[in-house]
C-alpha cells in the first residue's frame, strides 16, 4: 500500500490530525535546518508532499470528488 492509499483509507478526521502533526513537523524541520541541525535535508519536501497530499485528500472529500486513485486501478483492469 503506497501513501496515497493509505491516506485515503483514513476518515476526515484522522487526515485533520495527521495535517496537524504533519504542520507540525515541517515547523520543526525548518526550525533544524536554519540551526545547521538537519541531519537528512530531504525530509523537509517528503513532509511538504505530505501535506500537500493530506490537503488535497481533505478537499476532494469536501467537494464530493471521486477518488482518482481507485478510478485509476478500475481503468486498468
């Protein structure tokens, strides 16, 4: 199971958390980086993914838009 899905797999209310914490842990991220700390830069655009995922996840619940990740699997069978 790849991110997408297992974002998709989670209620509306597991996604807020998670974008929260997610929020969270970019604040952290840029706070080690500006410091010289950051061991692994390329964390910082693995969260931004996230949330930008997160995000988009939580709007097509909002606006009633079909999942494109399983409308992609049902084409391909």
């Amino acid at each position: 199971m790849n991110r997408a899905e297992m974002y998709h797999n989670m209620t509306t209310q597991e996604l807020n958390e998670k974008l929260a914490s997610l929020k969270q842990e970019l604040f952290n991220l840029r706070f080690q980086h500006s410091t010289g700390q950051l061991k692994n830069p390329l964390q910082l655009s693995t969260v931004k993914k996230d949330i930008a995922r997160t995000m988009t996840i939580l709007k097509e619940r909002e606006t009633g838009m079909p999942n494109v990740t399983t409308k992609k699997k049902e084409g391909k069978k």
